[in-house]
C-alpha cells in the first residue's frame, strides 16, 4: 500500500512513518521540513510542501492509497496565528483524495473534540478544552466534521494524553463514547493510526484510544 504521513517530520507522524515502513508499505512522508525525520529505508520518500498550500498538497495525495494526517502547529502560539491550522489543511487534503480518487482517510484529533468532551473530568474539560487548549480544541472540532462530511472513507483517532516510550500493542479502542485509559503512548497512536488505514474496521468510526 502506498501510504501519504501529512506532518511527519516528529512526533506521532514520524513514528507513524517508521510503523508504515515496518509493515512493509510504500511511505512518503510530507512535512514542511522532511529532513527532520531521521529515517533512511528504500521504500521512504521524503517531500517538502506546506499543508496550508493547495499545490502543494494535492501533488503529494496523488498517487496514494490512503492518508494520515497528523499535522499540527508546534506551539499554541501557532493557533493564534491561524485558528484554522487543523481545518483549513484538512479541507485541503480532501479536495486532492477526491480529485485524485484517493478514499481512505485516517486524522489524528483528540479526546475532548465534540461528543467525547463528555469522556473528561470537569476539571480537564473546563481547564484544558474550555480555556488553555480552546483553539486547538475548537478546531479539531471543525476538522472532524469536515471529515465527517467529506463522503471519503475516514477513520477519525482520538487519543488521550500523549507520553513517550515504545508501542505496548496493547491499548483499548472504543468507538462508543465510553472511557479509555487516559494516556497513550505516540508509538501505540501511531500503531492505530497505520492500522486504520490498512483495514475496513474502524471506517466511519471516531475512535477514542489509551492506554
């Protein structure tokens, strides 16, 4: 499978490259600094491009099998310069699968987005969603409908904290708004984030993960 990582130059992009690769697929990894990722391996491609440019997205969806978006700003200074860093190149990312005829989609979101705001304490909820991390929150929110809209074959992954260390494989997924573990480690987020996009069984799913 040849597999598109938006944002995977560190972090849980990058890990989810190195997941892709191990499982034996075609990967190009798309970042504004793809250099970032220190990884050589034969089946790796490396592209620079912006993810907030239309060109620049669309020429590096063509020719996939499904995508992964796990882009973000790196500071919350980021989201006050663009409140739509989420969304706006999520809407872009699916106008190049639909022109090019790419269908399965997998975005990397958050629990305490829409619905599964229920899923936190009221402490976490009005602390961190309503105040400190309200614009990411915010347009995670209009990222998963955007998503949710798009008529694509979308898995929609929504991880608790994130920690360090290495994938333990053996975290909880649920689709139904029911709790999970409150942390996961990057290496187990990036796990599921390949496995839903080789496999039909999360399609259609907002999937919460931890553990």
């Amino acid at each position: 499978m040849r597999v598109l990582v938006i944002g995977a130059s560190q972090g849980t992009g990058a890990l989810a490259v190195r997941e892709a690769l191990a499982r034996g697929h075609d990967v190009t990894a798309f970042a504004r600094s793809p250099q970032k990722l220190e990884l050589a391996h034969p089946k790796l491609t490396r592209v620079a491009g912006d993810f907030h440019q239309k060109d620049s997205v669309s020429a590096a969806v063509k020719g996939h099998d499904a995508v992964i978006v796990t882009a973000s700003a790196t500071s919350l200074k980021g989201f006050k310069e663009n409140p739509h860093y989420f969304s706006q190149g999520t809407a872009l990312t699916i106008e190049a699968m639909k022109a090019h005829g790419v269908r399965r989609l997998v975005v990397l979101s958050a629990i305490g987005t829409g619905e599964s705001q229920q899923l936190l304490n009221v402490v976490v909820r009005k602390l961190l969603v309503g105040f400190i991390l309200k614009l990411p929150f915010q347009d995670h929110e209009r990222q998963e409908q955007l998503v949710r809209d798009s008529g694509l074959d979308w898995v929609i992954v929504r991880p608790g904290r994130l920690t360090g260390g290495p994938a333990r494989k053996r975290y909880v997924k649920k689709t139904a708004l029911e709790p999970v573990p409150g942390s996961i480690s990057r290496a187990d987020v990036a796990d599921f984030l390949v496995a839903a996009a080789e496999v039909g069984t999360w399609v259609g799913h907002a999937v919460q993960v931890g553990g």
